[in-house]
C-alpha cells in the first residue's frame, strides 16, 4: 500500500467521524431546545386504540403537541405527550380520544380551557379517573346483538310477552296522539312553573329542614307530649261510658231547649225587642248613668244615715198603697222619696223612662201579688209560661 493510498483512507475515515459527530451534535441541540420548549404529560387509559405516538394532542381542536409513545401499563395504558411549553394547562385538567371519523386517526384533547388557578407542570399526570375514550363500533354492535338477544324470540319474547306489550301500547296509544302532546305541554309547562319558582321551593324545603331539625332538638319535649298525650287518650277511654252519658243527656237537654225556644219563640222575640229598647235607652243615657255612677254612693250613704238605731226603723213614712204598684215603679218612687236635696233629677228622669220599658219586656208580679201567692203556698205568677219541672211548688209532682 502506498503512502497516498493510506492518506486518502485517513482522509475518509476524519470525515465519517466527522458527519457522524455533527449529526450527534444537531441531535442533542435539537433534543434540548426541543425540550426547553415543550412539557411533557402523561394520561392514563382504559384503552388506546386508534392513538399512535406522533397523533397530534389538541386544546379545543387547536393543536398543542403531539403524542410521544403508547405503553402498556397493566390493566391501562400509558400515553406520553409534548405540549407546547407556552400553553397553559389547568392542574385538574382531563383528557379525552376523540375520532374524528370512522377512519381517521385519533387524537387526544385537553379540556377544559385554562381560565385561572393552578397550572400543570413537567411531568404532570392526568389518572384514569379524568381520561375517557369513545365507543368502539364491535362494543356497539355487541350492546345491540345483547339488547336483540335479550328482547328476541329466545329472550323476553319466548312466549309472546313483547309483543302483547307492544300491541297493548299500540292500542291504548291509537287515537290518543293529541292527548299525548297536551300532556307533553301540560308537563312543560309544570317545569317551566317550578323553574321560575325554585327559589320559593328551595325555600320551602329548608324551612322544613329547619322545622326538622327544631323537632330533632325538641325530641325530649315531643316524646313528653305524646306520652301526656297517651295519658290522656288513656283516660278518655277509660271514662267513655261517662262521656256516652254526658252526651246523651246533652242531646236530651238541647232538644229539650229547642222544644222550649220553638214553643216561646213570640214571647222570647217580643223580650229580645224590648231588650233592645232598653239596651237603647241605656246608649242614650250613657252620660246621665255616668253621672248616677258618680253620686249613687252619696245617695246610698244619706239612706244608710236615715236608719234610726234606737228604734230599729227608718226615718221616712212608707205608702202602703205603694205595695200594690209594680216593683220597678216601686223602685222609682223611692229613689224620687229618698234625698230629694241628694239625689239629681236626671236619676229620676232616667229611671222614668226605664221603667216602662223594662215593666213591659218583663212584667213582675207586684209586692201585693207576691205576698198573696205566699200566703196561699203558691208560687208567685212568672213573666214567662213554665217549661220543665218547677221546683218549691205547692204540688208534689210539679207543673211541665
């Protein structure tokens, strides 16, 4: 071999080792600003399939990085990604394959939108719980053949069950299209009633949970009154027969007053309109029986004063004729006899005009009457006819 041979074979060789260290070099350079410019996450699968390393990893459809490998990882699969360092990832964020089509490549997208709060950094990782993947076509098609299988000839419908059930639906259903869509509305319109009053019912319920919760604190006190409360059942129970009587004798007594009432309605009409004569006089004297109220006392002292001790009389001469006067004329008179320099004439005048009023709505025996009927053994005669037994009567039996 000569010299200018081996030179050239040297020469060959520097460049080799050359390119190769140049290419090493543009890798690493290429591998640290790379990676001075991307983040790496990784999310965890049920599934993967359809997602290949290079698939594109998207933000709203934007994308963001791309997927470096797909690793089994037991039960799960691990899918490693780089995003652009620039883009902000939210510390909670989840990841979704998505299948733009049939037969288009998957791709993995970030949601939701980082709007604020803790961002994920190098090496973040999205577990199983935050992942999801979409329905694959033999899972599909396995729910369908199941749901065929189950509601089939061999399934629900062995002995013809499905069908009775669909034609009982369709017959109750014939006919009835336009009622179905007036509940539909009628319905609609309930959610739209109970939306635009939530808060109304939301308030409601906790009012009663507030009122629950005061019965739950008052649990000491709610169980003494429902033991009183058994008490006293208790003892009405025991004391129904007395109840029974009781009521009946009430019935008896309130026929009795009925028949009473019904039998003396006149007399009791024409007392109740005389009543109201004299409730009438009284409003319109209000001011002159204020004034009686006021120097009554007076009056009723000076007749105190007019009893003679010593002689166990009174010092004024009685009229006996008086006696055979009614005993509301009676009272008048000797209210007029009493004190004349005492007593105010608006007194008289007052009792002037009650007292022919009161003698007609109840006309009591005078004093001569009632001393002749004792005298007699008999009951002095009354302003009302007799209802029920009278007792005190000169007969033994009573008068109805």
């Amino acid at each position: 071999m000569t010299f200018a041979t081996r030179a050239n074979r040297d020469l060959a060789r520097g460049v080799a080792i050359a390119c190769v260290l140049a290419l090493v070099v543009a890798a690493v350079v290429w591998w640290i600003f790379e990676s001075a410019n991307t983040r790496r996450i990784s999310a965890y699968f049920d599934q993967a399939i359809g997602v290949y390393a290079g698939s594109d990893v998207r933000v709203l459809g934007v994308k963001i990085g791309t997927i470096d490998s797909v690793t089994p990882a037991g039960t799960q699969v691990r899918v490693d990604m780089s995003v652009d360092r620039g883009v902000r990832i939210p510390a909670t964020a989840q990841a979704v394959v998505v299948a733009p089509s049939v037969v288009s490549d998957r791709y993995v997208q970030l949601a939701p939108v980082y709007t604020g709060g803790p961002q994920m950094g190098d090496n973040g990782v999205i577990p199983i719980g935050r992942t999801a993947t979409p329905v694959e076509l033999d899972q599909l098609y396995g729910s369908l053949d199941k749901v065929s299988t189950s509601l089939g000839p061999n399934g629900a419908n062995a002995n013809g069950s499905l069908s009775d059930l669909l034609n009982t639906l369709a017959a109750n259903l014939s006919g009835n299209g336009q009622n179905l869509h007036d509940t539909i509305n009628q319905l609609a319109s309930v959610a739209t009633t109970l939306d635009s009053n939530k808060d109304n019912l939301f308030a409601t319920v906790d009012n009663l949970s507030q009122f629950t919760q005061a019965l739950a604190n008052s649990d000491a006190t709610v169980r003494q009154f429902t033991s009183q409360l058994a008490d006293v059942s208790g003892f009405l129970a025991g004391q129904r027969s007395q109840l029974a009587d009781a009521v009946t004798a009430l019935g008896t007594s309130l026929g009795q007053v009925q028949g009473f009432i019904q039998n003396n309605r006149a007399a009791i009409k024409s007392n109740v309109d005389n009543l109201a004569q004299v409730t009438k006089v009284l409003v319109n004297e209000r001011s002159s029986l204020a004034e009686v109220l006021d120097t009554a006392p007076l009056a009723l002292d000076d007749i105190v004063n007019s009893y003679n001790a010593s002689s166990g009389s009174l010092d004024a001469r009685a009229d006996l004729n008086d006696l055979a006067n009614p005993p509301i004329v009676e009272v008048c008179h000797l209210l007029r006899q009493g004190t004349p320099a005492n007593l105010p004439q608006v007194l008289a005048d007052a009792c002037n005009q009650i007292a022919p009023v009161l003698q007609g709505a109840l006309p009591l025996p005078s004093a001569a009457q009632v001393l002749a009927a004792l005298q007699q053994g008999k009951l002095p005669p009354l302003p009302l006819p007799l209802a029920g037994v009278v007792f005190g009567s000169s007969t033994s039996g009573g008068g109805q």
